[in-house]
C-alpha cells in the first residue's frame, strides 16, 4: 500500500470510528508529536488505542475532511478541516504522516482554532 492509499485508509477508518482498523495502520513504536512544541503527545499503539478510543467514544459525530493532501517519498501532508466536536466550531488541522514498511509510524499535527486566521 502507497503512504497516500495508507493516510486515506487511517481517515476513512478515523471517521468510521473503527478503532481496531485505525489502529491497525500504525506501527507498535508510532510516536504522535505536537508540531509546534516537536514533543510527543504520546508512544506506543496501546496509548494510540487508548487516545482514539476515548476520542472516538466522547465525540461520536467528529469527522475529519482533507482539504489539501501532498506527497514526498515516505511523507504525507494533510490540511484537514475538523467538524462535530460539541461546543467548538470547525478548526483546520495540519498532519504530517512518515509511512514505513507499510505503517504509519511518525504523526504530527497542529490545529488552527481562530476563525480569523486563514485556513
């Protein structure tokens, strides 16, 4: 599976809230960093699974659009637009997946919640 076919098929089963077929598109090692401090959020598929698990039971309707995808060698960028969080407007996202040997195994995204700034 190309990275551009892997990052679709993590966001379609992201928004299918189908954690074990999320889950199964990541490396046992995956790192998911917060980009604009570069430290991790958290290591490892049990904290995957444990994160989206939870994220996916609290916010049933979220769903994630990609408003722009680019590709280069082993990364994919997504500029995403994220709606169904109660309480919250739709924010963009930028993610920036690293695919080896057919997982994803880097992931790092920031979100854009001001409405002023351009998306």
């Amino acid at each position: 599976m190309s990275p551009i076919t892997l990052v679709q098929h993590q966001l379609d089963t992201y928004n299918a809230r189908d954690l074990n077929g999320f889950a199964e598109c990541f490396s046992n090692d995956v790192i998911v960093f917060d980009l604009e401090t570069m430290t991790p959020r958290f290591t490892g598929i049990a904290a995957l699974r444990e994160r989206y698990g939870e994220t996916f039971a609290k916010w049933p309707n979220q769903r994630s659009a990609v408003m722009n995808r680019q590709a280069l060698g082993e990364f994919v960028t997504d500029l995403e637009y994220i709606t169904g969080v109660p309480g919250r407007e739709p924010y963009a996202m930028l993610a920036i997946y690293r695919v080896r040997d057919g997982k994803i195994d880097r992931m790092m995204f920031t979100k854009q919640f001001d409405p002023a700034k351009p998306w």
